[in-house]
C-alpha cells in the first residue's frame, strides 16, 4: 500500500525550512545547520564538522581512496608549515597564493626568525623531496597522494564551499613524458573522481579544461569536474592539473633518462576536498532537508518506535538485527521520551534513505510502515518483508537520485550563440557556446556579471584532444560558487 | 629445508646499520631513514612520514578505528586554529602547553586583531562546543573522536617520537557521572589502545596511572599505556584521561540531570599518535633494520625475482597472484637492474614480514627460498606449497616478536626496594617499587638521574581502584623517550 508524499510545511509551519525557491542560500545554511552537519569555528572561517557530515567525509574519503590506490599513488604526509621561501620560487604560484596565506611569526614562545606559512596546497614542500628523491628514470613515475586539512583565509566563508581550513586530499605526480603526465591527470579525472562524483555520490558531472584566466597558479592545463546545483550554478568539484616542468624547474627535479641525459620530470597535481559535502547538499536536497544515496549515507536505514509498547519495541529490536544481517548500517530510534513526529523530521533532515516505523497499530495487523527519503513515498509492508523491502527501495536510490538531478540540469542547460544569450542563459543555469564566440574578452563580459567559463571541452562535447584547434573548442559558462 | 640465519654484517660492512649495542638512538635514526619510513621536514622539527611509514599508520589507525567506533564514539574534525583566549580558560591547562604554542599572527594579507594558536591538543576548542551542544541528561553520554595534526613546538625532535607536527586521534567524551566517566577513559584504555598496541602491534605494553607530576595538564588522572623499547627505555605509547569536571566548569559544560537540577559534566580525553611507529621501530626491529607484524606491514609478502629468466618471471608473477588469491599483501619485485642482494637487503630493512626469493637453480627443482623476517630463517619450498608455508609463517610471526619483546622486557625489569636501588635498575630497564618508598620527594631525586615514574599500579600489578591506599600503590620507574 503506497500513499502520496506529505505536502510541504508552508513557510509558517514551525520548525520549517527555507524553501529553495525562496533563499536558496538561507535554505542551504538551513539544512547545514539542522542536519547537524557542520558548525561555523570560533576562528572566522573555519567549519566544525559534526558527526553526521564528518561520516559523509568518511564514506567519500574511502571511495576516492580506494580509487586513489587502483591509480597507483601511495599515501603519505607532509607538514604543514612551510618555509615561506619555498612558495616564493614558482612565480605564478606565489602570486595566486599570497592573498590567501596564514602566517605563523611566533613559536616555542618566541619569534621565528623565519616565518613560516600554514600549507594553502602542498606543490612547495612536496616537490622540495621530489627533487631529492627522483635521481634516475627508474624512480618515475612517482605517485604520492596525501589527506591534509589546508588553509586559505576566507573573508567571505560558507560552510564546506568556502572555508579557511578545510579538508582534501592532494595527489602530486611525476612522470617522464608530458604524455604521460597528460594521461595521468585525466585517469585521475575519470577513474578517481567522476567515478567517486556519479558512481558513488550521485551527482551528475560535466568534465573539460580551465580557460588560462580560470586554471590552476601554475599549472599549464587544469581539469575540471563541475556539477549544477540547486540553483542552477555551478560547483567546482574537483581539479586535476597539468603542471607541464614549471614545478621541476623550480625545484630541480631532474632524471637521468635511459640515455644518461638529464631531464626535468613532468608533473601532476589533483585535489578533491570535503566541499564534495556542499555539492551533495545542494544537488540533491528539497525542501525537507537533505537526501543522501545510500553509499555515503552513514545511517542507510533508521527503525522507528513510534510509541512505547513491549510487542512494538521487541519488533523494532529484531528487525534492526535483520537489516544488520543483511549488511544495511542501520540505526534504532527507540527515544520515545521525544515525540515521534518529531523524530520524523530530525531524521528526513539528515537524509537518511529508508525509514521504517513500527507503531502498535500497523504491528497488530503484522505490517509496519517504510517511508523512502528521495520521493517521500509512504508504504505499508509487512513486518516479515521488510528487509526485502527496504534492500530493494535503497538499490534504486541512487539511480532516483540521478535522474533527478540531471532531469534538473538538462532542463537549465542551453546552448546559445552569442556572450549575449549566455550572459541570460548562463544567469539560469549552463549556457553552451561557441569558445570562439566568447574568447578572453567575452570572458571579461561575462565576469561583469559573475558569469565565468566553467569548463572548455572538445568539439564533440568531450574532453579536448591535444591536437583539438582552439578555434573548435566549446565553453560552459555559468554562475559559480 | 631450513638453513641458520646469515650472520650480522660486521660495523665495517657496506651500508651497514649502526648496531642497536653500539649507538641505539643512532641505529634508530639509521632504520627510520633507510627503510624510508621518514624524513626531516624543512621547518624544523616538523616531519615527512614517506609511503612506507604511513603505510604502517594507515594500518594502526583502521584498527584504532574499528576499535573507537565499537567504543560508541563517532568521527567529527573541528578547528585547526584556536582563539588564544580559550586556552587561558583552563588554569593548569594554558600552563602545560603555553611554552610549545606556535601562533599565527598574520592571515590574508593582514596583521591579526587576534593571534590564534595552533592546536596543540583540542580540549578547548571541542569542549566549547560541547557546552552548545549539551543541555539535557539525554544528550549524554557524548562521544567524539576526531583525526587530525596538532603543533606542539619542540627543540629537541626525533622522528615519530617527538616531533613538532605529528598525526593522532584524540578523544574527548562528556558523562553524567564521574563513575561513568572513569570508566570509559578505561574502556578506551583496554579496548582500544591496548588491544591495538599488544594485539595488532604485537608490543607488550604495561598500563598504570601517572602521578600528579607527570599527568596531563588539566586532568584528575591520566592512564597510561608504557612499552619498552629495544634499550631499556620507557615509550609513553598512549594516555587516557579523567578530566573530572576541570574543562566542564570552565567552559560551562552543564546539564540537567533527571530531576530537572544542573550539573557539570564529567569528562575524559585521550589519544594516540605517530609515535606509535617509533615505539614499533623501537621495540622490534634488530641489527638489520625494522620488523613487522603482519598486521601492519604495508606489505606482507615480497616476491623477488632473482635473476632474468623467462621461466622465473613466469612462476613469480603466478605465485604473486596465488598469494593474493589467498588474502595477502604482497609485492612482485623484478626490478633485476638493481642487483639481487641489494634487493634483498632493502626489503629486510623495511621489515616485511616475509620474502620468496624466485631464482633459476632452485626453480630448475621445483623450489622457492623462503626468508622470514623475524628470525631471518631461509627455508627452501616446493613452488607449489609456497602458499601454504608463506601463511603459515606470517600466522607465526606476531606471536614471536610478542615473546621476545617480551623476554626482553622480563630480562631488564627488577623488582626494588629503595629509590637508590630503582636508581640503578631504572637506568637499565624498569624498576618496580612500593610508591610509599618513593614518593614526591624520591621523585625529584629519581628525576635528576633523569629516571621517572612511568606509572603507579595497585598493589596486585593491576590497575589502581579508586579505594586503593595510596601506600599500597607501587611505582614502575625508568628512563624514557
């Protein structure tokens, strides 16, 4: 037995939401906030991140990292300060960075005589050892990744998409061939991150390069994964650069190829962070809260007690032990001192993907009801199917999810001609156009209006080809966070 | 077919280790470098852990992990930077860490209206969240852990063991009860740090609580878990603490109790770090470089191809495949432009727990070289059964590094009576006297000889109960890292 959704609360219902339509951004610090997923830090900027968005953190971060090592890269750990010197030494580099640094002056209850800067990406001291330990082709390619918190001084901070210090993990590569530094940056782009983005979070992702004027300080070609948000602009959700030799150049680090010559190494660099959290609240939260696939949900199931009562708690008890069984995280709500209704939301906030509430009067008749979090579908089902029932409800989640999301996305992309059309369309959504309609002037246009390239991608709609002409590139411009 | 081990290269060997006998603190410098476990960062005192060593952390910390979680607390990641002023809230507290506070003056262009620290430990940042988050009985007890980097500015670093940036977990808990409160800072003792260290790490370990000289700088009692390393020394692997209502009065950490009345919290905090691979490093490895339990090792199976041969690639890259087939760690090395024994020398020094040397005379009958580790045995396999005796040493070697650490810790332990005599005991292992002989004041004396209480424990060599006499407590005194 399926009923229909409940309607939304209207704006004056207690305890409501922002809806999207209304403020969208009020709606997202809402759902931040009540989903317990993250707390403004004392220190302007920074972000505690509560247990129920460090557990999303957790579940990305073992995907990608499960991905990070199929690549071949090896963790490690670099510290966090940095001689400031070192930043000094890739020109680009230094001048994107500088605007950004926190600086430590004292330590050990005195003043440094060097300064030394809190790591705003770790190109600086990594490629410092990359230079000491790269000597001979035989120590290429070199693949190290590494999961750090990074800092970077926000005066206009947000919750998980503009923070001083957030989290991340940074792959940093050498290679002997610019092929196969090229190659690298895109396997990284492809098995690693859309993999982690579509396969595991849900959320529909377009790919291409960075214009010069948007890429990387110090890269010579930045790679790029952007979704659409909520509000039809765009996120960044993750970069994968080409360093070219700028780096090895800088640091030295130099190889003996297999014909005793000296060579520079060329180079990668790629970096996701826990910015991923906010793309998944804003690509797939509604009015109600938070929805979250079941894969990075860290609760995939919550058992319900609606009210107090032996036979309904003995239910709820056991059937947790099922679902467990059956390999589901699963959590059991037995707080009946807190109203159930209430619970009821706490819970849809947070996006948990199935509910199942077991209340006296379904149990008399042996059934208990499963509400599914992405389409708020309620369904009674009895007792004894419910871990059938629920296993196949969360195996289409995701795929719900999906086809959402990028029902949303097509329906907000346009492909346009002129800056003109894209100054409207890109203030929608994505508008699609000609790069050589738009070019570096278009591009100053468009970023009177807070509109940018998000991504410039072949003739064909994928990513580039060396050999692709500048003039048959496509952009995708739109607003950003 | 199982041959003695080669002997020790003399001091004089090529790129040998320096003897653990001649120059401990020296050899430990050596191993750390030459199985890459580590390097020096550019500010001093700070450190590279290289892929090796965080290898083995990666490995500690799934099991600490696993473990914290059964404990019931969840994963959260809070601040990096501290307000100066929250320090200051906790008398004793601001005392212990104000000389070792690295400060960050200087952020985004601009001079600081307010310096912020660098977390040395995160007691007072987490605990002024706790006072928003809890109000009732009912949101007690709360369980936090949180993975991150603290700063704690040291003069004198050494690798993992002190360093001025290292890696650990630390937690923190509220409770209704002091009972409570003692009581999980116990659990997390037993369940979680020892399990890990005895159970995964394979170093026995002796647990007790520090006198109030020594204990954490705002705790009621801190416990503490002591292993003893390859010299004699005491290493402080672990502490767990009760913080009794300290940080709950001065951050307001209050609740209201059952019958509606507010009361302070009570607390704990604890944590491990990176120094448990030093402690490692320290406790098992011998004159020919690091070993490893299984459990932790990166790899736990090396499979060396000896020399070019078409018919030894082949049974190498079939036996790899076999041995993960059948759940192992293991790495094909058939890098045969570097020679063989330099190969081999490498993969000793890095500990893994056990090689297969894959070379054309003994494949011309069937046969494999086995090289544990541990005891550095050969044992000539038939190719075919060299799963079988591969599983079957690896299943051995945690049980035999455990027995001989802890034959060594028996060998240099001494039971006392008089300070003078812990004096000389203490210098060489740990000495073991009634706390009524020491006291304060024997402390002092103890101390100039830089020899110190490791930790008191009842008067049966267990843990102290809370009734316990003070004069029946006895003292484990030592040198230490």
């Amino acid at each position: 037995m399926t009923s229909a959704p409940d309607a939304a609360p209207g704006p004056g219902a207690k305890g409501a939401l922002t809806a999207r339509a209304t403020d969208f951004p009020r709606w997202y610090q809402d759902v931040v906030a009540r989903a317990e997923l993250a707390d403004n830090g004392p220190v302007r900027g920074t972000m505690v991140i509560r247990p129920w968005g460090y557990g999303i953190w957790e579940r990305l971060q073992a995907a990608l990292d499960t991905r990070i090592k199929e690549a071949g890269a090896d963790n490690a750990y670099f510290p966090l300060f940095i001689p400031e010197a070192y930043l000094r030494l890739e020109a680009e580099h230094v001048e994107g960075f500088s605007p950004e640094l926190a600086v430590v002056t004292q330590a050990g209850g005195k003043e440094l005589e060097e300064p030394v800067v809190v790591r705003p990406t770790s190109e600086t001291v990594i490629n410092s050892y990359f230079a000491k330990w790269i000597q001979s082709h035989r120590d290429l390619p070199l693949l190290i990744n590494q999961w750090a918190n990074v800092v970077r001084w926000e005066l206009r901070p947000r919750l998980f998409l503009r923070t001083s210090e957030f989290l991340w993990q940074e792959g940093h590569t050498a290679h002997a061939t610019r092929t196969e530094a090229r190659d690298y940056a895109l396997k990284i782009l492809s098995d690693v991150y859309l993999s982690t983005m579509q396969g595991v979070a849900a959320v529909p992702v377009i790919t291409g390069h960075k214009t010069v004027r948007e890429r990387f300080a110090g890269a010579i070609r930045t790679w790029t994964c952007e979704g659409m948000m909520g509000d039809g602009k765009a996120l960044q959700m993750g970069t994968s650069h080409e360093l070219g030799q700028n780096f090895a150049k800088a640091f030295g680090i130099q190889f003996s190829d297999e014909l005793g010559a000296q060579q520079y190494a060329w180079q990668t660099s790629w970096g996701v962070s826990t910015r991923l959290i906010g793309a998944i609240v804003m690509a797939h939260g509604d009015d109600f809260g938070l929805r979250l696939p079941p894969a990075i949900a860290p609760v995939e199931v919550v058992v319900l007690v609606v009210r107090d009562d032996e036979g309904v708690h003995r239910a709820a008890q056991s059937l947790v032990a099922d679902l467990v069984a059956a390999g589901h995280r699963v959590r059991l709500d037995d707080r009946t001192d807190t109203g159930f209704g209430r619970r009821s939301v706490a819970w849809e906030l947070k996006g948990v993907p199935a509910r199942i509430e077991v209340g006296p009067r379904d149990l008399a008749e042996g059934n208990v009801t499963m509400v599914t979090r992405h389409d708020r579908i309620k369904t009674t089902v009895p007792l004894g199917g419910a871990v059938v029932e629920v296993t196949a409800a969360l195996g289409g989640t995701a795929a719900a999810l999906w086809a959402e999301a990028e029902a949303a996305r097509a329906a907000r992309s346009t492909a346009v001609t002129t800056v003109a059309e894209a100054l409207e369309a890109g203030a929608q959504g994505f508008a699609t156009l000609a790069w050589s309609a738009v070019g570096p002037e278009g591009e100053d246009r468009l970023a009177k209006e807070a509109i940018t390239v998000r991504c410039l991608q072949g003739p064909d709609g994928g990513l580039a080809e060396d050999g692709d002409d500048e003039d048959s590139l496509v952009a995708v411009v739109g607003r950003s966070y």
